[in-house]
C-alpha cells in the first residue's frame, strides 16, 4: 500500500478518561471504552455514577484502569450518601461507618481491577451550600466586589470555621481505617480538592490529613477545575494548591473553567495549562473529567493543547 493512501491512526495519550463523559452519550460502558480509544486515551477512571449493573458484563481484561473514584460501585448514589449524611466526615459513628463501608467498596472494585488509586471525597463541614450558591450567582452577575458579595464571603467563612473541627475529626479517624484496610491490597487513597468551599479538605486541613501516611499509601489528586472556581471566588488560589503539594500528587483531574463553571475540554476556558504542568509530578496519572455536552472533536482538541502545553505525553 502506498504510505501516502494509508489511513494515520490518532496518537495514543498517556492519559485517562472519566467516565462522566459516558452520561447520556453510551448505552453501555463497553461502547464507552471503544469510544475513548478511538480518541487516544490510554486508561480510564471509573467515576461516581457507575454501579454494578453498569459494570456486569464488560470484558476487564481489555481496559486499563487508572484509577476509581469512590463512591464506585455506586450502588448507594452519592445523593443518598450526602442526603443520608453517610460521608466519612459524619460526627454520627453509625453514619460515618456508612461512608467508610462505600470507599471500601471502592478499594475492593480497584483491587480487582488492577488500578493502583482510589479518588476519595473526604466529606463536607456543611451541607447547606446556599449561602456559596449566591455567591456564584452574584459572580455571574459580575457583582463579585459588592459589599452583599464580601459580607456572604464572610458569613460562609465563619459557618464553616465554627463546625470544621468535630467533621475533621471524623475524617482522621475514617481514613485511619481506610489506610489500613486499602493496605491490605496495596491501594493509594488520593484526596481530592473539592468544588465548594465547605467541603473538606481546604489547603491547611489537606497538609494535616496528608500527614496520616507516607505518599506510598496517601496522596493528592489536584482537580485544577475545583481549585480554579474556588480561586475565581476569592478563597483559595489554585497557585497555593500546586505549590503546596506538589510533591504528594498521585493524579490530577484535568479540565477548564469558563468563570465558574468547570468541566470543559483543556483549551476552552481559562485555566493556564503550562502553569499547572509545571508541577505536575512524572508519575502522576492524568485524567480528562469532562461534562458530557463536550464534543468528541473539542476532546482530541483538547488532548492536543494538553500535550503542547506539557500536561501529558505520547503513550
């Protein structure tokens, strides 16, 4: 055949693609996994939304997976664990059992898998968002420097320090439990920054729980959407985030914000890639977590800019 008429294959990218893209878009995971191939990703996540139904069936030993993201299987939707308050931050003993039994779940779905981490959401301080909801809305409005803006900042900020210690609590004594029982099969817990401010862990509360243990058992999955929406809400700068603990990331949740919406393909919002690669540790696996609505062109787009601004590299 002449090279000229044949057909290039995509590159393959030494990166991962979550599962939230399947939502809407595949009848089955399996038609996922195809799917996310053919765009050069070399490994999945399995996100919160897939339970065991989704799973029974799919040939594992054509995947490669790079991490689970608890709660996965999610059985128990993570709507019933929070409405339920079943979370590892849950000052209730019997409730944060609860939480804990779902991430041990999780540990088991990666033991099985061969995936080295698990993706762990360590709880909230306060399940009312409302207060942050008015400010994202007031931002959106563009009245982010308003004194209505500064006083709900404030108000949200003294809630949250009023009730974080009792919730941290929870969480050290739940992941000294995980620790040990995910040592069991050789899984890394990696703890994710969050979306809103009143989830655990903000940056001073991740250097305590990332004391808990070495970064061969415990680490840090930086979500640079979170890290970039809450900067853009004027509390903690994404910057903070990677030089902090740039040393103890195990994974990063890769994809950009347009103001303060988040999960977009790299490339169609606002979030300084070049930055962000410059702390990203070799080993690190890259995931994609992308809404939906992307398209698979604004995906491979998206590959493309992250490897021209160093985030990933060629298979």
């Amino acid at each position: 055949m002449n090279s000229e008429n044949a057909v290039q294959e995509p590159p393959v990218w030494d990166a991962s693609l979550s599962t939230m893209w399947a939502r809407k878009n595949f009848a089955t995971l399996s038609d996922f996994f195809v799917a996310a191939r053919r765009l050069g990703f070399a490994s999945i996540e399995l996100n919160h939304h897939v339970d065991s139904t989704m799973l029974a069936g799919i040939d594992r030993s054509q995947v490669q997976f790079s991490s689970v993201h608890e709660p996965c299987p999610a059985d128990i939707s993570t709507e019933t664990l929070k409405e339920q308050d079943w979370l590892i931050s849950a000052q209730d003993d019997e409730k944060r059992w609860q939480g804990v039994q779902a991430v041990k779940r999780s540990i088991d779905l990666a033991n099985d898998l061969g995936a080295g981490t698990i993706v762990v959401h360590a709880g909230n301080v306060l399940a009312d968002i409302t207060l942050e909801k008015k400010m994202r809305l007031l931002y959106k409005a563009k009245r982010k420097p308003t004194a209505e803006y500064h006083t709900l900042k404030d108000e949200l900020q003294n809630m949250r320090a009023a009730q974080a210690e009792l919730r941290l609590d929870a969480v050290k004594k739940s992941l000294i439990e995980l620790l040990d029982y995910a040592s069991r099969f050789d899984i890394r817990l990696g703890l994710e920054n969050r979306y809103h401010y009143a989830d655990i862990p903000v940056p001073d509360e991740m250097e305590m729980l990332l004391s808990l243990a070495g970064p061969d058992q415990l680490g840090f999955i930086c979500d640079v959407g979170h890290a970039q929406t809450l900067d853009q809400l004027g509390f903690y700068p994404l910057q903070e985030w990677l030089e902090r603990f740039s040393t103890r990331i195990v994974g990063v949740h890769l994809h950009d914000v347009i103001g303060v919406d988040d999960h977009y393909a790299p490339g169609l919002g606002e979030i300084d890639f070049n930055k962000v690669a410059a702390f990203l540790p070799k080993e690190a696996f890259r995931t994609l977590e992308l809404q939906p609505k992307n398209t698979p062109e604004q995906i491979q787009t998206g590959l493309m800019y992250l490897f021209e601004h160093n985030c990933i590299d060629p298979h």
